[in-house]
C-alpha cells in the first residue's frame, strides 16, 4: 500500500504519470514554466531549448526573473547533479508534435526517475485549448480555481529561498482576461484594412515567413478577423525561409517579428516595403494573463 500513486495526470503524449502524493517541487521549460507561474505554480527551476543560451532570454521569461526564479541553461546541455539536487518531483516540458518533449532530453527524467510532463504547443490543438490544458496542470499541482495565486502567499512548488511570490500582487487578473482582449481585437480588426505578416528574422539575407495555420495564435488573429497573411508555396511546415524581397512582395501593412534573442530584429533586417512592425513571441506562455496581453498589442498595433 506504500507504493500507492495518489495524484496523476496524463500529459499530450498520453502518458499517464503518477505520484504518491502531488509534486510540489517543479522544475520546467522556460515557456511552461512561466505559464506556470502566471496560473499559480511558482517552479523552484526552468531550462532553455537549444535556441537559448546561458542566459535566460527575458522575451521568454514572462515573470521568471522578477520571482526569482533560477535559470539552469540549455536544456540539451543540463547540468544533471544540478539538477539532481534541486530535488524536482514533476518536469514539465512542451510537445510540438505529441510525442516527444521539445527542449530536454527524456533520458535526463528516466535518470533521475522523475516524471515528465509534456503539454501539446502545437497546431493539433486549438489555442483556447492549450491555454486550457496549462490550467489543467496547474490545478492538478495545487493552484487556486481561478488559476491566479493569492496575493503575498507562497505558490505551490517555490523554492523554499524564495518564501513568499513577489510578484503574486502584478498577477492577480479576471479569471478569463483572454476573453475581453479578444473581443477589443476582433473590434480593432473589423476597424482597420490590415494585412500582417508574422516573420521570423534569420539575418540580412534571409526570413522565415510563419504559416498562420502552423501557429495556434495566429490561427487564432484569423478567427478573430485579423487578416494574417500566408508566405505562399514552398517547403516548411510551419516556416516558408525566402529572402526579404519575397516577404516584401506580400504587401503587408503590419510585421509581427519575431521577437525572441536567437531571432534577428527590425534593427538589423531591411524594411519589409512599408509596412509597420510590432512584436510577437512565437513562444509566448500558454497562460490567460500572456495572451490576453498578446492580443491587446495586436489590437493596439492594428489602430495605430
């Protein structure tokens, strides 16, 4: 009876995970990690991809930083004793094709025998529901129903250096704060003749040109009526690279550029005809309050 697993959740592999009391020590992909921490679930650690160094990117981070949350690096290149010694009792990755966790090696878990969660990012899943299966997590790691901590009070999971969430007070919002942005959006959209175009910049020479249907989010512009443009046929599913004349000669009105470190800024590539940029992080975290702000730039950027 000792051994008995009282607390489980199947994670987007369909991989049923048990413990015998819930995980209270988390450590995460910095994208789950920070979705995490905005529903309610402070993790004691996050790691990197193979795009980010040894720095945490803070277009990544979301609130990581000002929580006080630690940064272990690349998760390929993790220091395994270090994060041995964190004690985690639960990881919590991304999947982007629901079958394997994006950004550690699986093998790290299986040493360490910690469970593993991975949660689906990708175009299988509707965004509405993504967001949905973070909240599902954080509920099932002891977050609040609404999925906000309480203000001044220590989240499930936090390090025992970090004592109370310091930034509890800044993430107390609506329960849903996603559904009033949408709707400002869907207003801004129906307003403003205005075609967008999200890209990823790669150097002088050349782009990658995000397909709206690839990404959840941008999915989601076009519902909302926000005419996201598609880069046209080629190879890449989720990714068309050309040079800049090609993004250029899709007219857009507005650029969404890729905002994150490893990506190349509006600062160092060539203007796209006339067109307006704006940020967007195609690794935003999966959380309410994120996109609820995601949305109300876009609506901004839209009516400017």
């Amino acid at each position: 009876m000792s051994d008995m697993k009282v607390w489980g959740f199947t994670d987007d592999r369909g991989t049923a995970l048990g413990a015998v009391r819930g995980p209270e020590r988390v450590v995460a992909y910095v994208r789950a990690g920070a979705a995490l921490l905005d529903l309610g679930v402070t993790p004691v650690a996050v790691y990197g991809s193979g795009h980010d160094g040894e720095g945490l990117d803070p277009v990544k981070a979301g609130e990581l930083e000002a929580a006080g949350v630690p940064y272990l690096g690349p998760g390929r290149t993790l220091d395994e004793a270090r994060l041995r010694s964190l004690g985690p009792e639960l990881i919590v990755d991304v999947t982007y094709d629901g079958k394997s966790a994006y950004a550690l090696d699986e093998g790290v878990a299986e040493r360490l025998g910690v469970p593993l969660a991975a949660l689906s990012v990708g175009n299988e899943l509707p965004l509405a529901a993504i967001i949905g299966r973070f909240r599902e997590l954080a509920a099932a790691l002891g977050a609040a129903p609404d999925g906000v901590a309480s203000a001044g009070a220590a989240s499930p999971g936090a390090p025992a250096d970090v004592g109370a969430d310091p930034v509890a007070a800044h993430r107390v919002a609506p329960a849903d704060p996603v559904a009033p942005a949408e709707a400002a959006l869907r207003d801004a959209a129906s307003r403003a003749d205005v075609t967008v175009l999200a890209l990823s910049g790669a150097g002088p020479d050349q782009v990658h040109l995000a397909r709206p249907q690839a990404w959840p989010e941008l999915a989601r512009l076009r519902e909302l009526g926000v005419q996201v443009v598609d880069p046209g046929p080629g190879p890449g599913a989720n990714w068309l690279t050309a040079d800049w004349e090609h993004a250029a000669a899709l007219r857009p009105d507005l650029v969404l550029f890729d905002s994150r470190a490893n990506a190349v800024g509006p600062e160092a590539f060539p203007p796209v005809g006339h067109a307006r940029v704006a940020p967007w992080n195609p690794e935003t975290p999966p959380s309410p309050a994120a996109y609820a702000r995601f949305f109300e730039g876009i609506a901004q950027a839209l009516l400017r």
